[in-house]
C-alpha cells in the first residue's frame, strides 16, 4: 500500500463512519465512531502531506522576500506551498511553516 492508496483507504472509512453514526441509535457505538473519525482524521492530514503536491510558481512582485536565510528580488521566480501558501524556493523538499512535501514543475 502506497500514500495515495492509504489516503483513499481512510477517505472511505471517513465516509463509511459518518453513514454508520446515522443509522445506529446506540449511543456507544456513535461515541466510537465520533473518536473513530476523529483519529482518522488526523491520519489524513498526516498522511496527505507526505504525498508531494506541485508547488506554485510565483514571481516576486515586490521589492524583496525573505525565505530561510535568502532575499529573492523583483522578476525572480519562488514558489508558493500548495496547502498553506507560504513561500518556498526550489531548494525545499518540504514546507517549512505546514510540512507539505513538496514537488517543483522542471
Ligand atoms: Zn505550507
């Protein structure tokens, strides 16, 4: 099982426990799918950042941005991270501020 196999996996459990809930009037059972979906939940955004998402070209508009310990200028190309829109350059393999892995267009 890859990432992306995984993640679809806790997507149908995620639903799957939603439909559950409806349809049962035990009160436990509803408690155990509540934490259920609470811990995959969690699982998912964990498990979606390791996947990597295509990072956003973005040309500097302003005088200058800072990312790490570099300034980039006015025309030059960075990225911005596709889940919390950051900046990032080419030389981040993850977000620095969210940790979503990272792939960059060649
Ligand atoms: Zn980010």
């Amino acid at each position: 099982m890859n990432y992306a196999e995984a993640i679809e996996h806790i997507k149908a459990r995620l639903l799957e426990c939603v439909l559950e809930k409806d349809i049962t009037d035990d009160k436990e059972e509803q408690e155990r799918l509540v934490n259920e979906f609470d811990y995959l939940s969690l699982s998912y955004d964990a498990l979606d950042k390791f996947e990597p998402k295509e990072a956003i070209p973005y040309e500097v508009d302003v005088e200058k941005v800072k990312i790490g310990n570099g300034f980039w200028g006015v025309g030059t190309t960075i990225y911005k991270c596709p889940n919390c829109g950051d900046y990032v350059s080419k030389i981040y393999k993850y977000c620095k501020e969210c940790g979503q892995a990272l792939k960059y267009e060649k």
